[in-house]
C-alpha cells in the first residue's frame, strides 16, 4: 500500500508537474466531496518519485484529512482490513500527525484574517 496526499495543484505546481512527483489525475473525496486534481506520493522511502496510484493504495485528503482508497477512476472508503493497514503504518500516522498540524496553523490563519 503506497501513500499519496490528495490535494489541487497551484500555476507554478502545474508547470512544474512533470518534474515533480505529483500526479494530476482528478479524483473527489469521498468524504468531502473535495474534487482533488492530483496526488502526491509521499511515502517515507520513496527517493524516485514513486509511481502514479494503482488500485489499493491509500490517500489523505488536504481538505478533511480523511483516509481513501484508489480503486478504478475513483477514490473510496476503506474497508475494515484497509483502514486497519492505515492505522498500523507508520508513514500514514506521520502524514496523519502532519496533516492535523497544518489544519490546526490554516484554522488559526483563517480566524486571524476574519479579524
Ligand atoms: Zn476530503
């Protein structure tokens, strides 16, 4: 099980993305909803750049934090074995830890600039 942020790309990520090992490949969330237009491998030991998501690899949202599956042209809920792979691997609680923190630093952003 390969591990990728599912977020949307920037202009300059974009121009960029070929060198990078972000993947644009629209997908939504299945819990958001967040309609992600690339994903980025992002597991501890990659050092080429990974390969694009097969079926079965896991996926964080950049919106919600909420794990997924890769499965066809889609994104879906993990089943219990999956979500049990989730909670047991190491890079995944990493990107979990990463991922609340940078959530935590957006909410404080946003109620600093609604003043
Ligand atoms: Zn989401």
């Amino acid at each position: 099980m390969n591990l990728y942020v599912t977020h949307r790309s920037n202009l300059i990520q974009r121009a960029i993305a070929r060198w990078l090992t972000m993947k644009r490949d629209p997908r939504s969330c299945p819990y958001c909803g967040k309609f992600n237009d690339c994903h980025t491998n992002v597991d501890a030991d990659t050092v080429d750049g990974g390969g694009p998501p097969e079926d079965g690899d896991c996926a964080i949202c950049i919106g919600c934090g909420n794990w997924s599956i890769f499965d066809g042209a889609n994104l879906r809920l993990p089943t219990d074995v999956e979500w049990q792979e989730i909670q047991h691997n190491q890079d995944c609680m990493r990107a979990d830890r990463a991922w609340r923190a940078m959530d935590k630093e957006r909410s404080a952003q946003q109620k600093k600039e609604a003043g």
